[in-house]
C-alpha cells in the first residue's frame, strides 16, 4: 500500500547536526508552509530559506538532507528519520514554489 504524502500545511521539525568541514552544530530544522529553518545556538549559523530560494533538496538516506541554493550546500546529520513521503512532499513544495512544476 503506497503511503499518502503529508499535508503541505503540516508544519514540523527535526533535530539535527549541520555538517561542516571542520566544526559543526547542533540544532533543528523546522519546516513550514514556506520555509525551512535552520535554528541552533551556535553564533551566527542560524539561517531561513524561503522555498523559491532552494535550488534543490537531496538525501542518501533517512538520515541525510541536503539543502542548496544558490549560497552553498548545506548538509545536515538527522537525528529523526525522514519519511520518503514527507520528504516527497518538502521535494514537491520546492519545484511548485519555483515555478518548475504545476
């Protein structure tokens, strides 16, 4: 049976480490109708990016996300599980608010 796909509107986040060459942070990112945000504690690593600004998301795995855009990539370690169907629809929200798909 193929899972349905969350409600765009269903907000939620997941704690995570954003990967860096040298250090890294901890923190959360939190997902919205719009936007992802990546909050943490860590001075100055805190970013929102507005779904028309993502290039692209990608993941190798439940526990792997990639947001690029046009700054950089950022990597991040998930400390939950992402679902292939959430992340289908966080995938499907990006292409619609770019324009790329109806």
């Amino acid at each position: 049976m193929a899972a349905l796909a969350e409600s765009p509107d269903d907000d939620f986040a997941i704690p995570v480490k954003h990967l860096k060459s040298i250090v890294g942070s901890q923190g959360t990112l939190e997902f919205g109708a719009d936007s992802i945000e990546y909050a943490t504690e860590a001075p100055g690593e805190s970013r929102t990016w507005r779904y028309s600004d993502i290039d692209s998301i990608s993941s190798s795995g439940q526990f792997q996300l990639t947001i690029t855009t046009i700054e950089k990539g950022f990597n991040f370690e998930l400390k939950e599980a992402l679902s292939e169907s959430r992340y289908n629809q966080i995938w499907l929200d990006i292409q619609k608010k770019n324009g790329r798909i109806q």
